[in-house]
C-alpha cells in the first residue's frame, strides 16, 4: 500500500489568483497551496484525496483587523474568560470565511489592558478556529471631539510618546495595530518607536489636518481606521485624514471601512475605492451582537443596544460597530460600488494582508502561500465552507449526516474518522471510484493510486 502524502487536490473549482477567477485547480498539502506541476513531474507523487468542488468559487480566506467581538463576547469587556470567549468568536468566524483576525480593544483602563491583553496570544489557526494574528488596540490615544464609541473619561493624551502607551498597556507583545489620533502631544514620536518596533499604526478617531495626517505617515503609519467616521469631514480647503487617500506621500497608505449599508453611504464608498483602489481594506468593527439578533449588549465600559442591526451605545443614536460579519460586507460592498468580484475579494484578504506585512503568506492563492481559503457560491458569494492551514474548518460539518461510504478493498485511504474529522463537505455525496475510471476522467493520474471523489 502506498504511503499517504497528505496531498489534497481540488478540482473543478474557480479560484481567485493574481487579481482574476480562473478554473484552475487547487492542490494543498501540509497546510500549504502547492504547485501541482513540480509534485506531479518533478516529485511524482500523486493527490491522496481529490475533491470535486462543483464549479464553486475558491477565494483566499478573509482577514479581519477590526473586530470588537461577536456571538456575546466582548474582547474589552470580558477579562475573567478572555481565552474561552477568543476561541469561541474564532470558531465562528470560520463559518464567515474569516480565517485571520485581529481581535480588537476599545478604550479601556489600564487594568483591564492588564487583565485582558496578556491572554490574547497570536495564535495559528486550526480547523478549530481563525487564526489570532494579533490585537488591535483602539484608543485611549485618540481625540475626544472624535470619541465615537469611545468612554470620554477614559481618554488620554500620549504625552510621553511611547512612554504612555507602554504605561498604559502594560505589554506591546500581543499588539500588531494601534489605532491613534495623530494630532496629540507626543503622538508623532509613539507613532515613529511603533513602527519601529513593528507594530502598525492607524490614524483614527482624530481630527488631524492633512498635513499632521501626512506627518504621521512620514513617521510610519500606513492605515486609516474606519474612514470617514469619527474625523473630520472633507472639506476641500483642508480635506484632513480623508486627503490621506489623495495624499501625495511615497507609501500607500491602507483605510478600514464599514461597509455594513450603515455606517458608510454606498456613494462614499464609491469615493473611497475610486480615488484609492488599493488601499482599500473591508473591515466588520463587529460588536458583541454580531450572530445574535436585537438586544442588550456592550462594548467595554459602555452598554449597547442593537435595533434592527444598528448598535447604539445605548440611550444615545450613536453608532458603536457592525453587527454585520466579514462575508456579508463583501456582497454589500460589491453591490454598492458594482466593482469586480476579484476586487470585492481581494479588499478583505490582499489589502489587508499587505497592510500588515503577510502578504507573503497570506491573501493569495499562490504556491507556498498558506492554505486558508473560503469557498463560495460563485453567483450568491454564500460562504459554503472555510478551509485553515489546509483543514476545513469544524463547523461547516455539524449539520452532515454520518453517511461516507469507502468503497474499496485494496488501498486503505481514510478511515471514517478522518472523514468526520477532514474532508467531509456539506452536503457531502462520496463516491469511491474505480482506478479505470480515474484513468478516464483524468489521464495523468496513474491507475494503483485510489482517488476520493467528494462532491458538494
Ligand atoms: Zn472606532
């Protein structure tokens, strides 16, 4: 019997690569995209499991970096359960084609960035869960008059530069985006020892003119967060952090932004992605309502109330979040600025991935390039399953019948937990076929090699 490689080949597929949807296949294995060219020639070895994906569309899986929670969790709220409730909103997210995110704090009080930023680890993603690629604090640095959501008490000055914020957080270790207003004493030297230390920073919740705006970005920040909320409004005589996309400065400079139908009018977004088509970044800035329906929530400090999707901070009429996650952004985002599918995807999993530097190994479906990736109805964008780190993910498998069937006696492929646990589809139809009907169906596969046949 021959030794299983762990090479998983999909087929019949459409996938996203170098910015255009192509039938191509997809072959992974160890939890990376290969090149099925130099494995079969070069290696000669031949897939384990081929998996009939029935025309649909293979995307690189999404990337969340503004995330306040979901399903009831909170990640500024929650201190004494922070791992539980991380990995439960992970698992989730799996289930909206998010397979990295930045789990993201509000502004809170020095003790629960004490309690709370040490337990949020980066964390490699599993079929169990997205992957943590790191927090995003937002605030307390930022300005009051563009508090937002934000507890004004809370709210401070990093007079100190980098000082301040290390007294305030406690610990960088966790932390890949730090959200400020530049405009703030000793922000342009925070600014300048972040991003020397790595660590990205976003321009937000701020009413920085351009030219303060465009200071920051000479000292290293390269995002805006959730353009065109809580900053100053355009105005043509100083168009502030929103000049930023028009901005005359060398470096691209990236913008989160909501596209839930609320917080950004479909126009704006067409303004935004038509005067900075690649910075552009789709973010959720989900609350804890997202997944649950209408009701009491919070966000840190403050109490939030959902009316018919819109997050309130409650008692008021202003907005606290999304309650809308990743996968449906893309389709509203889509419709609303009726750009190329290609570009709707790649604003919430190449932008992304470049703005923080992984672009090298995530938010493509290039050869080396880890296997996350999401599987979409090609015509509704409806997420079918979510594959991380080459597993497919947990959830998506609940709801399947225990009904596999392995049909031959010669070649011992996968035992029926390995189906439960890997290649189960939804929906799944699994046929063992014969090796002279593999020959048939695809000439280079030789005959002693039994191939799996999944279909959707
Ligand atoms: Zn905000």
């Amino acid at each position: 019997m021959k030794a299983r490689n762990g090479l998983t080949r999909f087929f019949n597929c459409y996938i996203l690569r170098e910015s255009r949807i192509i039938k191509e296949e997809l072959w992974i294995r160890d939890g990376k995209i290969v090149n099925p060219e130099e494995v079969f020639y070069v290696e000669k070895v031949e897939p384990d499991v081929s998996l009939d994906c029935d025309g649909l569309l293979i995307a690189p899986g999404f990337i969340d970096i503004q995330i306040n929670g979901g399903w009831g969790v909170d990640f500024s709220y929650d201190s004494e359960n922070v791992e539980e409730g991380i990995q439960k909103v992970a698992k989730e997210l799996l289930t909206h084609g998010v397979t990295s995110f930045c789990p993201t704090m509000v502004t809170s009080d020095k003790e629960k960035y004490s309690k709370i930023l040490p337990k949020i680890q980066k964390k490699q993603g599993s079929k169990h869960g997205a992957t943590i690629l790191g927090v995003h604090l937002e605030g307390p640095f930022i300005c009051l008059a563009r508090k937002g959501a934000h507890t004004p008490e809370l709210i401070k000055n990093p007079i100190k530069g980098i000082d301040s914020l290390l007294e305030m957080y406690g610990s960088l270790e966790n932390v890949v985006i730090v959200t400020l207003a530049p405009e703030l004493p000793g922000a342009v030297e925070a600014i300048k020892s972040l991003s020397q230390r790595g660590i990205k920073v976003a321009l937000g919740h701020s009413e920085a003119s351009l030219a303060q705006a465009e200071e920051g970005v000479r000292q290293g920040a390269n995002l805006i967060t959730h353009l065109f909320n809580a900053m100053l409004p355009f105005h043509h005589r100083d168009p502030g952090l929103v000049g930023l996309l028009a901005s005359t400065t060398d470096k691209q400079v990236y913008y989160g932004i909501i596209s839930d139908g609320i917080h950004t009018h479909p126009a704006a977004l067409r303004i935004a992605c038509r005067t900075n088509r690649e910075g552009l970044i789709l973010i959720s800035d989900a609350v804890a309502a997202q997944g649950l329906p209408d009701g009491a929530y919070r966000i840190g400090p403050q109490a939030v109330s959902v009316e018919n999707g819109w997050a309130y901070i409650a008692g008021t009429k202003t907005l606290c979040g999304s309650t809308m996650a990743l996968d449906r952004c893309v389709k509203t985002f889509k419709e609303a600025t009726e750009c190329c599918l290609e570009y709707a995807l790649e604003t919430a999993s190449l932008h992304p991935a470049r703005a923080l530097g992984i672009d090298n190994i995530k938010g493509k479906l290039d050869y080396g390039y880890d296997a996350d990736f999401v599987f979409l109805h090609p015509k509704t964008l409806e997420v079918q399953s979510s594959w991380i780190a080459g597993e497919k993910d947990m959830c998506s498998q609940r709801s399947e019948q225990n009904d596999c069937l392995i049909s031959d006696g010669d070649h011992e492929i996968a035992d029926r937990s390995s189906w439960n646990n890997g290649f189960r589809a939804r929906g799944l139809v699994l046929v063992s076929l014969a090796p002279r009907n593999l020959r048939r169906r695809r000439a280079a596969v030789k005959a002693k090699q039994l191939h799996l046949i999944i279909k959707f």
